[in-house]
C-alpha cells in the first residue's frame, strides 16, 4: 500500500509543469526527512522553510554560499520554524525585529520577506563569501552568541542540496514527504463518514460554517506551516458555502510569482501527497486540477478572462468529500 502510494503521488507530481523536478523518481529517497547532527529529524514545516529561503536566493542571484548562511542562521534563530514570537519584539525565521528596521510585525511573519531582508544585508557585507559562516551570520544577525551559527553549517547544507538539482538549480526537488499529515476519521469498512456543516463558525472566517473534515484539513496545514486559509463563503456554486472546501492565498491578489509561487506548488504537492489521509476531492492551483482518478490536467476556468482568482493563479484551492 505504501509502495503504490509513494507511486501515485511521484505521477502526480511529475504531472506539474510547475514544478522544476528533474530525475525525481530517481532521487525520491533523499527527498525523505534527514537526522541532523543536533538530534531528531526535520518537520515538513523545517523542510518548507529551508526550501522559501533557497528560492528567495535564487531569485536574488544570491551564491549558493548565501543561502548555506540563511538556512544556518534560521536554525540557530528560530529551529527554521516560523516563531511568532520571541525574546523582546522578535519575530518568525530569523527572529528579526520591527524596533531594528527589519519590517513590521505583519511582514515578518512572512518566511519570504524575512529571507529576503536577510540577504539585502548580507550582500552588504564586505568579502561575505570568503568569511567563516559564524562571522557572516554574526555581521548581519549581531547576536549575543556570534559562535553559536557554526554549528549548524553541516545540516544547512544538506537541507540546501536537499532543495537543488543536480544542475544546481533551486527548483522544488524535494517534495514534502508522504505521511505527514494525520489521517482524519473513516467508518471502520473504510469509508467516509457522512458529515454536515456543523462548526459554528467557521474558525477561518468568524462566518458560516465548516465541515469536521474541513477543519481537520486545516489543522494539518497550518501545522506544516502553509498560511491560513478562507474557508466558508456565500455562494450559488461550488463546495465553499458546504463547508467544504478553503483558499491558501499565495499573494494579496495578483498572480503568484517566485517564492509565492514556489509556496504554493509546495502546498499543491503536499495536498496530493496527502489526497488520501485527508479525503481531499480536488486541488485547484495555476490553471491546473487534480483529481484522484485524473491526476493533474488542464483547469477550464468557467468565468474566462485573466482573472488570478478565475485561474487559481493567486491560491491553492483544496475540496473535501
């Protein structure tokens, strides 16, 4: 059963044009979780982290060495989880802080925006490349423990070449791994039970309702550390006014691009992965759908036009049965 699903979801993945994989099946198994040297294994959260900030470097043109420095830097900070919180007003990744011109509150509890102000002063660093991690990440961070980032360069780098090509490319080579989201409740034959709209409110919108599958959906995404969701919306059609289905909005609007977008083949990965622990019946991303009889192929948006929000191009989209 493993075998055919870890099968499944390469198909799946393959079938995204999006997605820059090359030679996947034949590198699948170092796309798994590593044992890092302090002890434990990465969380697909730690792992989809890593994988922002190797994207915002390659979309700066920063060196690989910089996006070594980044990842070694967000562990020693934050275990590269996104923290809202921390010692006096620091925040997220690189728990970098509002009162020192890092960015507001709001903009950094965005993985994306904190990597990529991290490399705005890291490049501004004289002979950055050439220095001892420890000290390249001390002159940007200026933390009361400038030695305590050597550390963690062996397991920045492998998590770094865990999200490169062969190539060298930072495409999204690792896919998050199958079986990491917990499986919601089926009937003891299997099957799903039958479900109503019955949380009261929605939790994601403070209207409406959603279905107890909905909700558990949710929960395992916002556990990876996806962005929360819009789920119940008044409607004529579709899933959202059944409780059944939630947008991840990529961008506030506009079509998704560099580390958006990679968010959000990242999630559409995950979803598949997942499709059948969490009784997922459709994912909508990028004017592509996925089915689990169909796999992925062509979205026909019913509303035309170059609407983001008509082509999915801004959010993922996500149904339950």
């Amino acid at each position: 059963m493993v075998r055919k699903l870890v099968i499944v979801v390469v198909a799946a993945l393959a079938a995204i044009p999006t997605i820059a994989v090359t030679a996947l099946t034949g590198r699948y198994s170092t796309c798994g979780p590593t044992t890092p040297e302090q002890g434990g294994q990465w969380s697909a959260e730690q792992v989809t982290n890593a994988r922002i900030i190797v994207r915002v470097g390659r979309d700066r043109q920063i060196p690989a060495r910089g996006w070594v420095i980044a990842v070694a830097t967000a562990l020693q900070e934050s275990g590269l989880r996104n923290l809202p919180g921390g010692d006096r007003d620091s925040i997220g990744l690189f728990q970098q802080r509002p009162s020192q011109g890092w960015g507001t509150p709001a903009q950094l509890t965005d993985p994306a925006h904190q990597a990529d102000r991290f490399y705005t002063r890291l490049i501004t660093v004289a002979d950055w490349q050439r220095m001892p991690l420890t000290d390249a990440a001390q002159a940007v961070q200026r933390s009361a423990y400038p030695d305590a980032y050597a550390k963690w360069e062996g397991d920045a780098t492998s998590l770094v070449q865990q999200q490169t090509t062969p190539d060298g490319d930072a495409g999204l080579g690792c896919p998050v791994a199958p079986g990491t989201a917990q499986p919601a409740p089926r009937n003891a034959d299997g099957s799903w039970p039958e479900e109503s709209c019955s949380i009261r409110p929605d939790p994601t919108t403070n209207t409406g309702c959603v279905t107890p599958r909905l909700l558990h959906l949710v929960q395992q995404a916002t556990a990876v550390g996806f962005p929360e969701p819009d789920c119940y919306r008044v409607d004529d059609h579709g899933e959202h006014p059944k409780g059944r289905a939630c947008d991840w909005m990529m961008t506030s609007g506009g079509e998704a691009s560099g580390t958006r977008k990679a968010l959000g083949d990242a999630m559409a990965a995950w979803a598949v992965t997942n499709a059948d622990r969490l009784a997922i019946r459709y994912v909508i991303w990028f004017r592509r759908i996925w089915t689990p009889s169909e796999g992925w192929h062509t979205y026909n948006n019913p509303w035309g036009g170059d609407d983001p929000s008509g082509w999915h191009t801004n959010h993922v989209h996500i149904s339950v049965q």
